[in-house]
C-alpha cells in the first residue's frame, strides 16, 4: 500500500542521524553543565577516550588486520578501515611531517557536525573532540602515544575538518610491580 | 551487530558514565532525569525525520504499530517481540532483546543499575507519542535485557496539560513542557 511504504524511513539513515542527533544533544548538555569552552573539550576528550580503549578491540576482531609495520600504515588502516567502518567517511591522509611522524587527517564531511551551527561566543569550542579522544584511547590501547589535536574545523568556517597526529612514544606494557 | 551499531552502543553507555561520574553523590538521582532530557532532545528531532512525507496516524493502534515496526527497527535494530493490549488503550510491548542491555549480565544481579540504560530511550519514545498523540509511558525492566513498555492511552486531554510518568524518574511535566 502507498501510504505504508512512504512511512517506512530508511532505517540506516535514521540510525546514523540517531547517533549525530544524540552527539548533539550531548555537546548541549555538556556547555549547559561546564559553560567553559576548554572544559567540555577536556570531558569528549576524555569520553572519547574511554570509548576508544574498548572501540580497538571491536575494531581488531572485525578487520583481523595484523600489527602496522609504520606508522604511514597506522595511518591508512585509521583512514581506510576504520573510519570507513565506523562513521562511513573515508579522510585523506595528508601532509606528512619529515620524519614521518606527524599526518593530518582531512574529513569533508564530517557526520557529527550534521545540522550543527555553532552559535558566537563558542570559538574556542571543538566540537567533534570526541573524535580525538576515540584516536587516543585506541591507539594507546595498541602501544602508540600519540597526540590528536584540531587544525581546522568546519563548523568554523574552515573549507575542511583538519585532525593532526602526533606520534609521541611508543608505549611498552608496564611489568607489574615485584616482578622482573 | 554492524560496526556503527557498536559504536552507538559504546557512545551510549559512555554517556550514561559520564554522567554519573561527573555528578556528585547526592544529586545522583538527577541523572536519570538528565538522561531522559537528552532523549527529549534526541526525540524532537527523530519526530521531524520518521514523519516527514507521510500522513496522519488513523488511531491509536497505528501509531503502536509504527512503533513496534518502523520505529523500534531504527531506533533498536530489530522489532518488537511481543504486543499486548486490552483493548481499552492499555499497550504493553515487550522487547526480549532491549539494545541497550544486551551487554549486562542475564539475570536479576544488576537490575537496580539497568534504568539507567532505559532513561535516554524512554524520553526518545516520550517525545514522539507527546507529538502524535497522548500517551502516559511507564518502561520496567523485567530481567536484563527484558524490558516491558508499558503505553496508557489518554486520548484528548481536556485541560491540554500534559502528564508523563515514568517508573525510575520524577522529572514529570516539567519536562514535557519543555517542548
């Protein structure tokens, strides 16, 4: 019948709205709670952080991609696999540092920021932050310390939503204490 | 489960965490209410999506069957087990597999920690059935991850105040109000 078939919505459609629009709704609550633009940076950092440590694992079981020889391998597996399973987005990895231990990640069109305007007074706010937390919770998860930060963002008037790593160190696990 | 049906899941339960993490003890009954109010805002919007394009709901057995389909389909990835009504507007809906709680242990062991995961939901469906139609919402936890819904038709409602009730939260009208 007509009218049932154009009720149905399409439901993946509304699935990856769901996650945008609870995204949202979260980003609102947090200023309301904080007001302070750099603390609700700190809290998606820090959330994003504990959804990325358990993200990897689900991450490892899905792809059965092995250990990255480099860290240019890090980056396309990130870009390629995991963002493109995740968010279905596939960034550019771009801008290379010298010693290779530095890329950007460059996203067109970021699904968190769908419908999203951020209002003036709000400059210092990165509103996607949670997706720097998720990057350093996973990868810590697999020995790398790396460092996410912000280059551009689109909902500031940016042409594209720039994400900058930093590899720091790599992490040894740490041998319990009164073993050897 | 699809990847972003993981990611939404983890997305979710972080929320609830945080919230409880950032709250001190004795405003912790609060978060609930907090939970419920950003499915209030979630639900708001999800309303403008599900409804564009199509017409008016006949009565009130359609719009519980848009809910146990359509509805539950996108919003939970699957559909409603179980629905029951007595014909004098009383529904119940039982989900055997609640999205939200598949993750916690089977069994009666966390049963007072689970309403935390059913708050956010309950504002979503709150929202909508506020939209279409009244409805007074009760949502209970049978056994993780069981949970029955329970929806009491009120029809037009004479005095225009709307009232929901929901078994874990007194955030009552003062919510609903809000949109």
């Amino acid at each position: 019948m007509s009218r049932q078939a154009s009720r149905a919505s399409d439901p993946r459609k509304v699935n990856g709205e769901l996650f945008t629009l609870t995204y949202g709704a979260l980003v609102a609550q947090l200023l309301r709670d904080f007001e302070d633009d750099e603390e609700v940076n700190k809290q998606l950092e820090k959330m994003g952080y504990n959804i990325g440590v358990r993200l990897i694992e689900d991450f490892l079981a899905r792809s059965n991609s092995g250990r990255c020889n480099d860290f240019r391998e890090t980056a396309d597996v990130i870009s390629k696999m995991a963002f493109k399973m995740y968010l279905g987005i596939t960034p550019v990895v771009s801008n290379w540092s010298a010693a290779g231990d530095e890329f950007s990640l460059l996203i067109e069109n970021n699904p968190l920021i769908d419908f999203v305007e951020l209002p003036d007074g709000h400059n210092a706010l990165n509103y996607s932050n949670l997706l720097c937390g998720v990057l350093k919770g996973a990868l810590e998860m697999v020995q790398m310390e790396v460092d996410v930060k912000f280059v551009q963002d689109q909902l500031k008037g940016d042409s594209v939503t720039e994400l900058r790593l930093k590899f720091v160190k790599r992490l040894e696990d740490a041998v319990p204490v009164g073993e050897d | 489960m699809a990847a972003d049906e993981v990611l939404f899941e983890l997305f979710h339960s972080e929320i609830v965490a945080f919230l409880y993490r950032t709250t001190d003890k004795e405003d912790q009954d609060q978060c609930i209410a907090k939970l419920e109010s950003l499915g209030f805002r979630v639900g708001q919007s999800l309303v403008e999506r599900f409804t564009k394009d199509c017409s008016r709901f006949k009565d009130d057995l359609d719009i519980m069957k848009f809910i146990c389909k359509d509805f539950w389909n996108s919003v939970f990835k699957k559909q409603i087990d179980n629905l029951r009504t007595n014909h004098q507007g009383v529904y119940v809906l039982q989900d055997n597999r609640f999205r939200f709680l598949t993750q916690i242990s089977n069994g009666k062991q966390f049963m007072d920690a689970a309403p935390k995961y059913l708050a956010m939901a309950c504002g979503i469906i709150k929202v909508l059935l506020l939209n279409w139609c009244k409805f007074v919402v009760k949502a209970e936890v049978v056994q993780c991850p069981l949970v029955n819904s329970k929806f009491r038709y009120k029809g037009l409602d004479k005095t225009n105040q709307k009232v929901l009730r929901t078994k874990h939260c007194d955030y009552l009208s003062v919510n609903a109000l809000l949109f």
